[in-house]
C-alpha cells in the first residue's frame, strides 16, 4: 500500500464520477457516501477529507449503487480507461 492521499472532492473527480471538482464536493457535502477504513464505517461530510489507496466508498449516484475500493490516487483527470484504473468495483451483478 502506497503511503500517497488524496482529496475526496479532487479523488471522485479524477475517477470520473462527477464532472467537475465543484458537483464533487457538493456531492460529499450532503454526507450521503461511506467510508470504511480498518473496519470503521464514517461518513463523509467533508470535501478535503483525505482518500487513501485500499479506502471503501459506498454511495448511490443516480439510481446506481456504487461500491468500490480506491487503488490509486492518479495524477490528472485522464480518458475513462485511465480513470477506470483508480478503483476496483464491489459486489459486480453478473452479466
């Protein structure tokens, strides 16, 4: 595990999960997504609360349920494929 961190707000947007930093934090500010750390479930509340690799958020986005455990930090905003990279899916339905 990487000792490197991340900004929620700067983290979920890299990950394409919202379009701009500004929805992001707006989004973390409603308090709606789970962190599970070492087996602590918080919520996150805040926008500069800070993401480490091996984190599980836990969020609906839509009429989605999102589950997913944080890989890697990334370095810039890059195409889906590279963003797609930053996290591993919980719980896939099978296709």
């Amino acid at each position: 595990m990487s000792d490197e961190t991340c900004r929620a707000d700067i983290w979920l947007w890299r990950a394409r999960f919202f379009k701009t930093r500004a929805l992001s934090a707006k989004f973390i500010d409603t308090g709606t997504i789970r962190l599970e750390r070492f087996g602590q479930i918080t919520r996150l509340t805040k926008a500069g609360f800070t993401l480490r690799a091996d984190d599980r958020l836990i969020f609906a986005l839509g009429a989605r349920l999102i589950d997913l455990t944080i890989v890697d930090m990334g370095e810039r905003r890059g195409p889906a494929p590279e963003a797609r990279m930053l996290y591993n899916l919980n719980n896939q339905p099978a296709s």
